[in-house]
C-alpha cells in the first residue's frame, strides 16, 4: 500500500462560521484571518494504492461553476487536482474508486468536469466507483435549509446517471480490503471518515468532524454543522479513540498540516506531533 497527500487547492471560508461560537480572539492566534475575516484552507485529498485499486478519497471542488461563482470562495494557490495525482505518476483514468466523505461542493466538485466543448458534463474519472452513504445521498437530493447553499445537483447527479454511484451501506462485501468505513451525523447526515490500516498504524480521514488541527477543542466545532451537539459527542468519541490507539489523524482543510496526533492532558485533548503524511511514514 502506498498512500498519497493529494492538493485541490485553496479556498475561503468566514473564520467565524469555521469555529462556531469560539470567539475570534482564540482560533485567529491558530488560523490567521485576512481583512475580510476570511481564512484560508486546503482542499486536501487522500490517494491510496492498495494492490489493484487505486483509491481517492473527496475531489475538492472543481472548476465547474463560473467565474463570480468561483469569485466567492477566492480560490488560490497552485494545486489541482488531477494535476496532483499526475504529479504522483498516475491518471485520471487509474482511479478505480472515489470515497466522498460527503457531498458538500468542496468535497465532490472535483468528480464531475465540463466535457471539451462544454456542452455536458462527463465523470473526472471515468474508471471509478464513486461511493457514498445512501441516507447521506438522500440528505443531498431532499437538502435541509441549512445545507441547501452547499449541495449541488450538477456535482452529484451525473455519477448516479453515468451508474458510478455506489452506496457503502448496500453492498454485501466489503469493498476494500484496509479500510474501514466510519460514519459521523454531526456535520451532515451519514458522513464517510474512512480509517485506514498501513505500516501497523490506524490512520483516519476525518474529514469535517475536525477540519483541521485548530479544530482539535471538543467545543471548537463549525458553524456549518447541522446538529452541533453531535458534533462535539462525535469528536469527544474519535478523540479518545485516537489518543488510546495512536491514531494518525489526517486533515482535509489544514492550511499547514497533513496529519496530526493527539493527547489527553488535563486541560482536555491537544496536539502531540502535527506534520506532513510523509513525515509519519
């Protein structure tokens, strides 16, 4: 097995709505916010080859939405997505499977693209079985209030219409053979955290339930969840989970860092090392 940090690169959410009700003079010392109070986070992808699959995990946001779109969430830096699994020495076309940890647009944009002519949309990887939960893809069709800004038809449809889509929660054999796939309904309903086996360590996507190593604080949980208190129950759990076992947490929207560790002190759960996924292994 051969694991991969993939960039999709950065965009911009309110520093705010990222920490909830944790007040700016705290999370601005971890995440600095610009003028507008806006910070920057990574898109950041896992890539894991595994035998004959190859596995990526969410597709950040893609480019398919136009420019004032686009204008809203600034997105900057020099990653890409498919740009950084070919920098890994593979193609689009190696992709055999697709775990969204969810369906909110910055983590599955990225698997459906305009063709050439722009005139339709085709699949980003055209080999793969995108995966989901069906009760999380039901959230996404029949959206809430809360998350109806945030799901995109044009970003989930054409993988149910290209018959790519597959459901964690339908199948009757396990899909893959390291990986083992956790649930959270803090953030959304029925989010993927997928927890992978390699080198004799545990290593975790945890996608939302903590974005990155600022969000470390039971309490520090975003404005974005739909059922905060579950949020907290759900990273108090994982956690705990993490400290015992030595888990190796890995981030999807840390500006600086891929993967952290944690530790219980008196003072509740804090960071014990923080680095990139390389620096791990």
């Amino acid at each position: 097995m051969i694991l991969h940090s993939i960039d999709a690169g950065y965009f911009k959410l309110d520093g705010g709505a990222m920490f909830g009700v944790v007040p700016k003079t705290f999370w601005n010392k971890l995440i600095p916010a610009d003028e507008n109070n806006l910070c920057s986070w990574m898109m950041r992808c896992l890539l894991i080859e595994d035998g004959n699959q190859l596995i990526l995990i969410d597709t950040g946001m893609g480019d398919k939405q136009d420019a004032k779109w686009q204008g809203y969430y600034y997105r900057h830096g020099e990653g890409e997505l498919v740009k950084s699994i070919r920098a890994k020495r593979y193609s689009e076309n190696d992709v055999t499977d697709v775990i969204l940890s969810h369906l909110h647009f910055d983590h599955c944009g990225g698997s459906v693209k305009w063709n050439a002519e722009r005139t339709k949309f085709e699949m980003t990887f055209p080999n793969a079985r995108y995966w989901t939960h069906s009760e999380h893809f039901e959230s996404a069709i029949h959206p809430n209030p809360r998350e109806k800004a945030t799901f995109f038809r044009d970003n989930i449809l054409p993988i149910q219409e290209a018959n790519q889509l597959f459901f964690v929660d339908k199948v009757a054999e396990k899909p893959f053979k390291n990986i083992e796939i956790l649930t959270a309904d803090g953030h959304t309903e029925k989010m993927l955290m997928p927890k992978i086996s390699y080198q004799n360590k545990e290593i975790i996507f945890i996608a939302d339930t903590i974005p990155s190593h600022a969000h470390i604080p039971v309490p520090y949980v975003m404005g974005y969840d739909i059922r905060p208190l579950q949020t907290m129950i759900e990273k108090d759990n994982l956690l705990s989970k993490a400290s015992e076992n030595e888990w190796i947490i890995f981030f999807d929207h840390d500006p600086l860092y891929d993967c952290a560790t944690v530790q219980r002190t008196e003072k509740g759960f804090a960071l014990k090392e923080k680095g990139s996924l390389v620096e791990f292994f």
